[in-house]
C-alpha cells in the first residue's frame, strides 16, 4: 500500500501541473494517507517509531508543499 502512495507522490511532483493543483493534489494525498493509515491528528512518538516508513513519506509529501 506504501508503494501506491509513493507512485502517486512521484507521479503528482513530476507532472506538469499548475502550482496551485499541485498543493491540492498534494493536500489530497496526504488525507488519503491519514485515513488509509490511521495517522494520528497529533504527534505520536510511539506511532511514528512504529510506522516509520509511513511518517518518512509523510513528511516528503509535506515538505514538497513548499518547492
């Protein structure tokens, strides 16, 4: 399932799309992965010690908002 979210983050960055869908696309994904995951809303240590691979590709996703 971790590979399906990272195909489509690849898929969104590297694709010619306006700025402003880009963020949407983006803010879309990582709802999905909140949901898909059962992220937690606030930080979690345990969680993230847990499911690290998940909150690594988390916080790409997030941090390519600002690019």
């Amino acid at each position: 399932m971790l590979q399906y979210y990272t195909k489509r983050f690849e898929v969104i960055i590297r694709g010619k799309y306006p700025a402003n869908r880009k963020k949407l696309m983006i803010a879309n994904l990582m709802s999905e992965m909140e949901t898909a995951f059962n992220m937690p809303m606030q930080s979690n240590p345990e969680w993230e010690q847990e499911n690290e691979e998940i909150i690594a590709l988390y916080r790409r996703i997030s941090a390519s908002r600002n690019l």
